[in-house]
C-alpha cells in the first residue's frame, strides 16, 4: 500500500477522469479548513503519475494497480483570506481484510501554502518489475481488497484532532465514510 501526503499551491494533474467528488469543511483555531475529493476510475496495470505545476512527476508508479483519490484542501480566515497552516494527519488502519498486510500507524505533515494544498490518497500497489506470473497472483489476491482508515487531522502541534475521517479504501475506490 501507498499513502502519499504532498504539499504544492498548484493543482495536480492525473492521468484519469474524476468520477465522484466529496467535500468537508472543518473549524480550527481560527480557519475553516475545506476537504475536497476526487475518486480516479480504478487503475488495473496502468501509468499512475501527479505532475506539480513544474511539469515534474511527484509521484509516479508505471503499472499500479488500485485506486487513488485526490482531496484539495483550503483553509480560509474569517476574511477569506488564505492561512499558512501545518496540518498533521495520523493515520491507524481500524479494519482490514485479514490477508493484507498490517500496516502500523504513520504521522506525516503537510504545509499548506496561499492557504492551499494536494493530499494524494493512493490503496494498491506496483506491478513494475514482476514477471508475469506474480502479477497475475498480485491481481488475483489484491481482488476485493478492503481496508478502514482513520486519519486525524491537526492544526500544528495540537495534541487534540479537530476532525477526524474515515476513509474505505478498496481496489475500485476510496471514499470517505464519515467525518467527525
């Protein structure tokens, strides 16, 4: 599995085409912070790469197999006016199909800037560089993957969440199931 948390102004390019959005707004400190999704159709065996707005790949798998989700953040004053915050996400897998492997939790920060930033949720994995065989056997075991996810969010150094979101991340999609 891979979760990558990546911080730029600008707005990522994906090879692919949205096909479901979901949007979420929280209150921290003295910003509205807005979550933004946007579900890729599924990947089976295909380029996935997000370009920042040099034209350089931020991240790139040749041949991945899974589901990726952008969510767009914007955190916005009383004024509408940008803020310059660092948020912190831990995350901690409450579920899983019991053949995949355990993850343990993980923190990873993110700094927005002009009061934007690109968070790339990503479930699956890398076909690259496995012979034929064993990328049958990984299609064929990754089928129907499912796993449950909770990933608080931080202002700074905050020890208490000011939200909490609950994703389901399969190999078709990943969605967030609630938001607290």
């Amino acid at each position: 599995m891979i979760a990558a948390l990546l911080g730029t102004a600008a707005a990522p390019a994906l090879v692919g085409e949205s096909t479901k959005s979901q949007q979420f707004r929280f209150l921290a400190r003295h910003c509205a912070i807005t979550f933004t999704t946007r579900q890729l159709p599924p990947y089976s065996g295909k380029p996935l790469e997000l370009k920042v707005d040099t034209g350089q790949s931020g991240f790139s798998r040749q041949r991945f197999l899974g589901s990726a989700n952008v969510v767009a953040i914007l955190a916005v004053d009383s004024r509408n006016r940008p803020c310059d915050l660092r948020l912190r996400e831990r995350t901690t897998v409450e579920k899983r199909r019991p053949d995949l492997p355990e993850r343990p939790p993980f923190e990873k920060t993110i700094r927005l800037v002009n009061g934007r930033a690109v968070d790339l949720q990503v479930f699956g994995l890398d076909l690259s560089g496995m012979t034929k065989r064993q990328q049958a056997r990984s299609r064929e075991q990754f089928l129907g993957a499912v796993e449950i996810v909770n990933q608080e969010l931080f202002v700074e150094d905050d020890t208490v969440p000011f939200g909490v979101l609950t994703w389901r991340r399969s190999d078709q999609d990943i969605v967030i199931l609630r938001a607290e």
